[in-house]
C-alpha cells in the first residue's frame, strides 16, 4: 500500500473536485494522474485489503485485479474451493474499478446491480483474476463486464455483468 | 388409549436444532471471516451480519463494500437452503445429532448464478437478511434474499439466486 501526497488527494473518486479546464496536452498526464490516484484509492478499500485484492492494471476502462488463494475464503470445506461470495467481492471491485478509469471520467461510482455466473469452481490454491471492462458511460449509468479465471485462463471461472452509478464528471 | 407420542422436552428440541446449526455455519471460512451468524426461530433463519472496520468499501461515506453485501446475501441464501434439506432428516432421526460433524452433513449447494440489486448504500452498521426458497427442485433452486438495516421495510439490498442441490446420498434415496 502506497501513502503519500496522492493519498491525501483521495475525495477525487467520490466527490466532485472543483471545474477545471485542461488543454488537450494535459489531458494525458491528468489521466494517467487520475488512474494512479483512482488505483490507491482502490487499494485502500478496507474490504479488498481484508481479502487480499491486488490491483494488476487500470486504465482506460479496463481493470485487472487478483486475489491470491487463502483458508479465510474458503466455502467449501470438504474441497477447498474459494466461497462464490468472495469472487463477487473481488468482481465488484473490479468493476467498479474499472468505471473509475473510464475516460468519461467519473468523479464517483456505485454498483446498481450485479450478476455472477459461477461457471466451474476455482481450483484450490490458485489465485483468481479478474478483469472488468466498462463498456459505455451515460451522464448516469455505467455499464461493465468482467472475467475471472484461475491459472487456466482459457476456462472462466465466474463471469459477471454490473451497472454502476456516475456520481458526475471531471 | 392415547397413541399419540408424547412431544419432546423443549430443550432437547432446541438444543439438536441448534446444534445442527452451529455445525452447518461454522464449518464454512468465509462465513467465519466475515462473521455471519444466524438466528433461528423455529425453522426461520436470519442472517446477521455484525459491522466491522474490514467490511467497508468506500471509506469516504463510509458505506459497505458491494461484495461484502453480495457474500452476505449468498451465504444467507445458501445456508438457508442447505438448512431447509437438513431439517426433515434431523427432525426424523436419520440424521444422528449425537455424532454430527461436518463430515456428516450434506454438501452445501452450489451457485450458479446471483444477481444482486443494490438499493441503497450499506450503512456502517449491523446488517440482516432473510431467504425465501422460491423453488426447491431435486436438482435446482431459486433463492430470493432480502437484505435490510434499520428498518425491516427499507431494504438496501435484495438478491435472486439459482442452486444446483447437493445429490442425496444412495443409502438416503434407498
């Protein structure tokens, strides 16, 4: 977990910081700014710190984040398979994430709804990642999918499809 | 003649219902890391989930992580269910409570998908829920969960859920 000057600039995810206007030549320097910012918030969050998440990329609408195996996620204790609860923890994380980094720039963002489709079960003692993609932003409503696999990435694990709130705009 | 057998002590009753119970949750890890218990009112469950630091998400408001929610409503659908397939077992005797571990009860049954409908954000509070077994099939069920805070009518967030059931073992089907 990273600390510093960013950190304290943290209201930026969730609430609206004052109008600015940029030139287009900031413009990227700002979002890369933006993303750093939006993936410490995200690191931050007690309850992805508490499961383990790390955050693997964010930008431009796409987030990947993993969450490597433990006993405390278990729920299945006759298999070791990680608790369908606790990839729906890491999904919503993702996906939230991943409306944070979309270039629409949300000052905010909150899960509506949220379908998990538990395809097979993860294998135990393998770490599970995800990677969410926000696919269109309206002035309100953002709209993202997500993937999870384990190390045969080929076969999904669990797929997931969410709405999220736009809490207003950069 | 009375033939009518005399009902059970009271205690003897809640204590092997009770027992079952305990045993179901506390098997699992993650219900035991978010710290979800249940209470029973005869066969009624209801899930608490007692607030903690490690359960918010955004810590600006701060309100509860999404995915905590969403693994509270699952697990309450889950147990609920799971419950609901024990209950006639136990209550017949072919489930022995004197020797019950873990071992010995059924598998839990398995998600195959849950959808949850966030209605308002997650207060840094106790929060409850309840199941309601839409349908319960030999193979599938439908699970709907309501999850609330302060007030029983003001949900904050409800979930549908689909099951494959555990397959009952030959010896129960025989």
């Amino acid at each position: 977990m990273r600390a510093g000057t960013q950190a304290q600039r943290m209201t930026l995810p969730f609430a609206k910081p004052a109008q600015i206007k940029v030139k287009i030549s900031q413009w990227n320097a700002i979002m890369s700014e933006k993303n750093k910012a939006a993936g410490q918030f995200i690191e931050a969050l007690p309850h992805s710190i508490a499961l383990g998440m790390e955050l693997e990329e964010l930008g431009g609408g796409v987030a990947v984040i993993a969450m490597p195996y433990d006993e405390k996620l278990v729920g299945d204790p006759k298999t070791g398979v990680v608790h369908g609860g606790a990839v729906s923890a890491l999904m919503d994380t993702c996906c939230g994430a991943a409306v944070m980094s979309h270039p629409s720039n949300p000052a905010g963002t909150a899960t509506m709804d949220l379908r998990i489709e538990y395809l097979r079960a993860a294998k135990p003692g393998e770490r599970i990642t995800t990677k969410a993609t926000c696919y269109h932003v309206t002035r309100s409503v953002a709209f993202v999918r997500a993937t999870a696999t384990d190390a045969d990435a080929e076969n999904p694990v669990a797929t997931a499809t969410g709405t999220f709130t736009v809490e207003g705009k950069l | 003649m009375n033939t009518r057998p005399r009902p059970e002590p009271m205690q003897v009753v809640k204590e092997r219902r009770d027992k079952v119970l305990r045993t179901l949750v506390e098997d699992v890890p993650y219900i035991q890391f978010l710290g979800i218990q249940f209470e029973r009112r005869g066969d009624e469950l209801t899930g608490i989930l007692p607030f903690k630091e490690t359960l918010i998400g955004n810590p600006l408001l701060p309100a509860l992580h999404g995915g905590a929610t969403a693994a509270f409503l699952e697990v309450t659908a889950i147990i609920t269910l799971s419950w609901g397939l024990i209950w006639e077992d136990m209550e017949s005797g072919t489930l022995d409570v004197k020797t019950l571990d873990a071992d010995h009860l059924p598998r839990l049954p398995k998600t195959i998908d849950f959808t949850v409908d966030y209605l308002r954000s997650g207060l840094p509070r106790d929060a409850y829920a309840r199941a309601r077994i839409n349908r319960s099939g030999r193979r599938y069920a439908s699970v709907h969960v309501e999850g609330w805070q302060d007030n029983r009518s003001r949900l904050y967030a409800q979930a549908t859920g689909h099951f494959v059931m555990p397959q009952r073992k030959p010896v129960d089907a025989g």
